[in-house]
C-alpha cells in the first residue's frame, strides 16, 4: 500500500496525534509538577518567612513599649515637673543626672526635658561636647505635637547628631498647665544589625510607606523598594504603632527545587531500567532536602530561643513596668464596661420614671377619692407611704442619671451636700453588706465649692470606699467625716476641707510614701491609679488631696481641700 493512499495518511496523522498527545501529556505532567513543586516551596518559605518576620516584629513592639513607658513616667515624675516648672541649676542638673541613670538602664539614645519654648534645659547627655543643653527644638514636630494632643512621636535625622533615631515625646504638666515635655530617642542600632545578612532584605515603613528602619542603610528615609518578583515579600504589623514590617527573601531556591522537581518526572519517563536508580537518587535528594529543612527549622528554633532568652533578660529588668501597664489597660477594659453600664443606668432610670409618676398619681387619686378623711386611716398612711416611696425612688434614679452623665470638664460653682449626698447614695450599697456607719457632720445647704459635681463624686466615692475596704476585720468599723473653714497659706484663698478618717489599721510607711505614685497598690484587685486619678482631678479643680502621716493606733486619714465659689 502507498504511503500517500488514504489509509497510509490515516495511520500517520494517528502516529502523529498519538505522539502529540504523549508530548502533551508528558509537557502536563512537567508544567503541573514544577506549578505544584514550586506552590509547596513557596508556602513553605513563607511559613518560615512569617515566623521570622512576627518574631522581628515583635522585638521592635517591644522595644517601642519599653520605650514609650520611660516617657509616661517620666512625664509624672515629681522632679521633672518642678524642674519645668521653676527651672533652676540644682534642679535641672538633678534632671540630667536622673536622665542619665535611666538612659543606661533602659537602652535609650538620649533623653531630654524642654520648656513650652522647646528650649532643652537637661539631657542625659550633658557631660559630652555635643550635649542637647541649649539647643531649641520648637520646630520639630515632636514637640509640637505634644505640647498641642499630648504625646507625638517622629523617625527623623538628629539636628545635634545627625543620625536617625525614633523621637518619643509626652506632655509635662503642672495644675492642670503644660510646662514642658519629654524626649526620648531611641536608634535602634542593635535592631537593625541584627537584619543584615543572608540575602533577606527587612525595613520598616511608616503609613506613608516610607523607609525608617531597615537592613539597607542606602534606603532609609526613601519611598520602600520595590522587590521585584524574585522575592517573596512578608509583612507584619508593628504592635502599638502605625508601623508596619516587611521583609523580602529570594524565590531562588524555591525556584531551583521546583526545577529539580521537573527534571526528576523528566527523568521518570526514560526507560524502565533507569527508574530504580533515578528512584535511589530522588530519594537522596528528598533525603538531602528534609536534613536541609531539619536544620534550617533547628536554626531558626534556635535563634528564636537564643532572641527569646534575650528578650527575657530585658524583660526581667522592667516586670514591674508591664505589670502595670497590664493593670492600666484592666483598668481601662473595666472602666469601658462602666461607661457602658452608666449608659443602661440612665436608660433604666429614665424608662423607671413614668411608671413610678403613675403610681405616685394613682396614689394620690386614690388618696383624694376618699369620701371620708377619716375613714380607713390605713388606706390612707398606705397610700401616704406609696407617695413617699416614689418620691425616694425618684431622687435615686436623678443621682443615678447625674451620675452617669458624661463629665463636661468645666470647672464651675457646685453645692458641696449635692456632691456628698450623691456620694453616699452611690456607695451605700456596698457599705449596707458591711453595716459601716458614717459619721458626718451637718453640710450647710448654700456651700458652693469649685470644681465638677460628676468628677468631684467621683473622687468622694473612690475616698469613701477605700475607707470601707481598709475597714475589713475591724471589730466596730467607722468612717468620721469633718469638715472645716479656712484660708490657703500660699495664696489665702478661701477654702473648706473635708476629712475622710476610718479606724482601720493605717497605712503603712512604704505604702504612706509611695501612695500617690501610679500602679502601686496593697489591693489584690486594685490598679494603683484611684488615688493618682482623684489629685489629678482636685488638681484640676484647684485644690488639692492628701494624707496624715502614719501614726501608731490611728487609722488612715485623707483630706480633700476645695475652693470656696464666692
């Protein structure tokens, strides 16, 4: 038969779509094993990526948190407030030296306290050449922010040093004024050495993606480059900032395993003879890779260890630190839900006064529809109790929504017996498990004193139960209330000062000294921050909130000095 016959072309064009089709399916089984080699690679590397990138994160979290918390307290430091407030050489060489002390203690650059002008008056670095003693930093965006919100922070190049480092600032304040702030610059150079290395490009950009820290020096300060495809880029947020870091590592080896991948299927179609050895080799190779891969996580489970251990060590020197933040932020959690809860008190409150208007008429209709004054006196002292029940009612759910009112932080003339009343009512239910008496003496009705009623409830209620609480286990517990009429020494303004006394068992020296210093506290529940939020608040009002000394056999004793509106 012909080659050119129409059965001849048949069997060709069949060899041919049999040969195609074989070619096909063996490019298929090629493409889809270097697609499915290549996915697995990938997913894999970013896995590992990830880990690394969380754990690089979550160093600078850390550090940023540390950090920020010298700033906060620094911020309410007794001596930086006098220093900013009265500048004098004594006091703003006591700055320098307590800034220095903490910036070795706590990693940082420098640290340094300005005026409202932005003039710095101490530095932990006033013993060098280049000391930032001197210097005026007004223009710079930290200090304008803090003194405008504040607290503001900003990555830029050093006007002094010239080198770039995170600026953290917080607003200094004195009765309610601003007087200055606080600076700390953090340069994060160990940080960034630790980045460098292994062909694993990491930076950090801020919201306007421009480049802060990172492992390229050439880069910084400059728009965040662009990777490219031969990278996989991993990113992950910076807890307790706007920051967010990326880090790029090479598909290279991803690329070349899939490859290797490929050309094994390519080689498991040669001849059945070679398939046992290409077998063995396959698994060598899968052999190779998986010691490869143990070492690799062994590595990296090792340099997270090695980074935990570390981090440990610079944790241990600030435990306390966080456990105070951690306490604040309880706190804060818990004061949201009050928020919430004073909310459903005023809607409870305002839904309860029109049934409680009905039954007050209801009673008083049918006191009035009696035909006989005197007949059924019982009726009538039980309908004259019902009116009287509702007005109680009435005067309960008023302070309960005066209460739960936001406060309009504005000073302004308040009855002192509106504010007292409200804070026993507010309190009584506590008192009433315990049967605490309070012996008070009697409020005259037209005393006005300057402040906020919400506010100043606020600050009698904390005083009060803190009275009740140290009254636990007292055989006779009592709380006595005095109130007095005077002149201030420093300036003989007219003020009244009401006395909180229990007669618990006092405090004691160490808690006498540090009570008003933020996130110390004798309670197992408490948070350290009542009575520092209550002399922040007289403070306000401008008055003031102490203690008497610890004295053997006498309970505590608080004494809250309001101004008198005349």
């Amino acid at each position: 038969m012909r080659l050119g016959s129409p059965a001849g072309l048949s069997r060709r064009t069949r060899r041919i779509l049999i040969a195609a089709g074989v070619l096909a399916l063996f490019a298929v089984v090629l493409f889809e094993t270097y697609h499915v080699s290549f996915q697995r690679g990938k997913a894999r590397l970013s896995d590992e990526a990830s880990a690394t990138a969380q754990g690089r994160a979550m160093t600078l979290s850390s550090e940023l948190a540390k950090q920020r918390a010298v700033a906060l307290i620094l911020a309410d430091d007794r001596d930086v407030i006098e220093g900013l407030s009265a500048p004098t050489p004594v006091r703003t060489d006591l700055m320098s030296r307590k800034f220095e002390d903490l910036r070795a203690q706590t990693g940082s650059s420098v640290i340094y306290a300005v005026d409202t002008t932005g003039l710095a008056l101490a530095a932990s670095n006033w013993r060098d050449e280049d000391s930032f003693i001197g210097s005026n930093y007004g223009f710079r965006f930290y200090f304008t922010g803090a003194m405008t919100t504040g607290e503001a922070w900003e990555y830029a190049l050093g006007n002094v040093s010239l080198r770039p480092g995170l600026y953290l600032s917080r607003r200094v304040e004195a009765n309610g004024q601003p007087v200055g702030a606080i600076i700390v610059k953090v340069e994060f150079v160990e940080i960034e050495a630790s980045w460098r290395g292994a062909d694993v490009d990491t930076v950090a950009v801020d919201p306007e993606g421009r480049v802060t820290l990172t492992s390229n020096p050439d880069w910084r300060f400059l728009p965040e480059p662009d990777f490219g495809p031969d990278r996989l880029v991993v990113s992950r947020p910076v807890g307790g900032s706007d920051w967010r870091l990326d880090m790029a590592v090479p598909l290279a080896p991803v690329r070349q395993e899939a490859l290797g991948m490929t050309l094994i299927a390519a080689l498991l179609a040669l001849p059945l003879g070679l398939i046992a050895a290409l077998w063995r080799q396959r698994l060598h190779r899968q052999h190779l890779r998986r010691a490869a891969e143990a070492r690799y996580r062994n590595d990296l489970e090792q340099e997270v260890a090695a980074r935990t251990r570390d981090l440990s060590e610079e944790i241990g020197e600030r435990k306390a630190a966080e456990r105070r933040l951690a306490a604040m932020q309880a706190r804060l959690v818990q004061a949201n839900k009050l928020a919430a809860l004073g909310q459903i008190t005023a809607g409870v409150a305002h839904e309860v006064n029109q049934p409680l208007a009905t039954i007050r008429l209801l009673a008083e209709n049918g006191e009035a529809m009696m035909p006989d004054p005197k007949a059924a006196p019982e009726v009538r002292e039980n309908l004259g109790l019902i009116v009287q029940m509702t007005d109680r009612i009435a005067r309960i759910t008023s302070e309960l929504r005066g209460f739960s009112r936001k406060a309009r932080g504005e000073r302004e003339p308040v009855p002192l017996i509106e504010a007292w009343e409200a804070s026993l009512l507010l309190s009584a239910s506590r008192r009433a498990e315990d049967r605490v008496p309070i012996r008070a003496p009697r409020i005259p009705p037209g005393l006005l004193v300057i402040g906020e009623k919400v506010r100043l409830e606020q600050v009698m209620v904390n005083l009060i139960q803190n009275a009740h609480e140290a009254l636990a286990g007292t055989a006779q517990p009592e709380i006595r209330v005095t109130l007095s009429h005077g002149r201030r020494e420093t300036d003989g303004a007219q003020v009244v000062t009401l006395t909180i006394a229990d007669n618990g068992p006092g405090l004691s020296a160490e808690v006498a000294q540090n009570l008003f210093t933020p996130f110390l506290t004798t309670k197992r529940e408490g948070t350290g921050l009542g009575l520092v939020i209550s002399q922040g608040i007289m403070r306000d009002f401008g008055g003031r909130l102490w203690a008497d000394p610890p004295a053997p056999g006498q309970g505590a004793r608080f004494h809250l000095e309001l101004l008198v509106a005349v």
